[in-house]
C-alpha cells in the first residue's frame, strides 16, 4: 500500500475497478474490491489476481463515530455469480473519503433537496439554485470541493427542455465558479509551463458546454504561451457525432475510444506550479448534466510532488488508452 502523510486531518483514499479483461493478470482496485477479487479467482482458478490500493493518508486518526463518504461512477447493476456486472462490465471508478463531516454535510444537503423534490423537477431545480445563490451548497477547502447540479441561470445556466442542446435558446454552463470543468480549464488558460489533461468519460456530448469546452482547449494548445500542452481523451460516445465528430479533439491532442467506459474523471496537472486536480463524480460531459440534471463532482486537489490521488486516477485513465 502506497501513502503519503501530511499534517491536515483528513483521509481519502482512491479505488478503481477493472474486472473482466483479457490480460493475463487483471487487476481490481474497488471498495468492495476484495469480495470481487475472490468471486472472480473463484470463477478463473488458472488466473493470477492482483489486488492494489491507492491511498493518501492525511494524518487522520480512526476514531469511531467517522462516516465515510463514497462517491462512485458505477450504477447498481445486476451482478453474475462471478462478481462481474451482467451486460455492463464497463470501467469505473470510486473514492472513498473519510472523516470530513463538513463535504459529507454538502451531500447530505444535495440529497435533502432530491429527496423533497423527487416528483417535480421544476421545484428541485429552484431549490438548488437558491443555495447556490446564498453559497450554501457546494463545499470548497484546501483539498476538497463538492459540486452540484443544476448551475445558477447566470451566467450561461439557462436551459429550455424539448429543444436542442445546441441551440441558441440554451446556456453552455461555462461558468468558472459553480463548474469545475470551466473553472481549471480556465485556470489552465492563465498557467506557463508544462499542462496535462486527461478526460475520461462515458459521455463527451458535442453540445454547446462540449463545443465550448473544446474551442477553450483549442484556444490554449494554439496559445503561444511556453510550455508542453497535453491533452489526452478518453470517450465511450458523443450523440452529436454527425454534427461535430469527437475525432476533431485529434486536432489538439489524441482522441481513443476504447472497451466500454462508464467513468466521469478528469485529471488537470499544472507541473509548473506543482497543482494536480482530480474531478470525480457523475457529470458527463454534457450540456442537460450540468443545467438539468442531478449530478455532483468531487474535487480532489493535491500539491505534492507525490501526488496518490491523481496519480490512481491517471493509472485508470492508462489501462484504457
């Protein structure tokens, strides 16, 4: 188990599942990765299983009464006797965060406002907007951040059911301070110096917060601005990909599609000022998972030269590319 230690309180730690693939010695990483790793061995006695931990301790001492709060990409999907998802044995992935009650209070909020919502959108939506006014919704400290959908209507949250994510009637859910996406791409825009980023998702959809979110890449890989600009794509499918083909993210870096990926993480390195952000969570790529739906992302930000979290995180990233 590989851990890093440092003077601040907290504890999280990372897993990722790659379950069913056909390399000779397939690895889980995974909450419950062990039950796994066992029904799999079970089920493929032949096969050597490895089992490997992620984790970045911060000085945090378990103490009982410490909730832990799980934010995973998966769905509860059936599972087969061998402890493989039946019909969606898909790539994810999990972190587990535990003994900061005040992230696990942003979440028990945003479930709060789903919970007495459930039956008319309408009113969730205003419910969250009016958090987000107040700013009392989202979290944000040192090393975390909590994110929630739907966005505030300004700047760009305006969005019209039953019309066309690319019309003009819709906002493009650029907004710096309430999406995480436009609000490190923007900081990557202000950086010098070597800049990486690595999107792995389920859903690149090529609407105006895909477009948007493509042209401001594009802006800061043809910038003249010093250093490596390294942007890598990760995509299972983009339903605008007759009117905007994902394979133009080839013109500012390299686009694959690979076996099929459910994930939602995107990974921001700043090696110049020695930042590493890693985004979480359950928002695609999409314009409606930002202004319509429920949907929250997890921030985890690092500035180490060990740097476990984003590091767990580029290791999914690369068994798919």
């Amino acid at each position: 188990m590989d851990a890093y230690k440092e003077d601040t309180g907290k504890q999280y730690c990372s897993h990722s599942r790659n379950v069913g693939d056909s390399q000779n010695s397939p690895v889980f990483k995974y909450a419950d990765l062990l039950n796994r790793a066992i029904a799999y061995k079970n089920a493929n006695p032949q096969t050597n299983v490895e089992v490997k931990f992620a984790m970045y301790t911060l000085a945090w001492a378990l103490t009982s009464g410490s909730i832990p709060r799980i934010r995973t990409t998966a769905n509860i999907d059936d599972h087969d006797n061998s402890g493989i998802p039946s019909g969606k044995d898909w790539v994810q992935s999990g972190i587990l965060i535990n003994g900061h009650p005040e992230l696990m209070a942003s979440y028990n909020k945003y479930f709060n406002l789903i919970y007495d919502n459930y039956n008319n959108q309408q009113n969730f939506h205003s419910a969250v907007r009016a958090m987000h006014a107040s700013n009392s919704l989202n979290y944000d400290d040192e090393h975390f951040s909590s994110y929630f959908t739907p966005l505030p209507l300004s700047p760009q949250g305006n969005y019209v059911a039953g019309k066309s994510d690319k019309s003009s009637v819709q906002g493009n859910a650029w907004d710096v301070n309430f999406n995480p996406v436009a609000k490190y791409t923007s900081q990557m825009a202000t950086q010098t110096g070597n800049r990486y980023l690595k999107v792995n998702v389920y859903h690149f959809k090529m609407d105006n917060f895909g477009t948007t979110f493509y042209n401001e890449l594009a802006n800061i890989y043809n910038s003249n601005s010093s250093g490596t600009k390294h942007f890598r794509f990760v995509v299972k499918e983009n339903t605008y990909e007759s009117t905007f083909s994902l394979t133009n993210l080839n013109n500012i870096g390299i686009v694959k599609f690979p076996k099929p990926t459910h994930a939602k993480d995107i990974t921001f390195a700043f090696s110049n000022i020695g930042s590493y952000y890693t985004l979480t969570g359950s928002t695609n790529l999409k314009l409606d998972d930002n202004l319509s739906k429920a949907n929250s992302t997890i921030v985890v930000k690092e500035f180490t030269s060990e740097h476990p979290i984003y590091n767990a995180y580029k290791d999914i990233y690369n068994y798919q590319y």
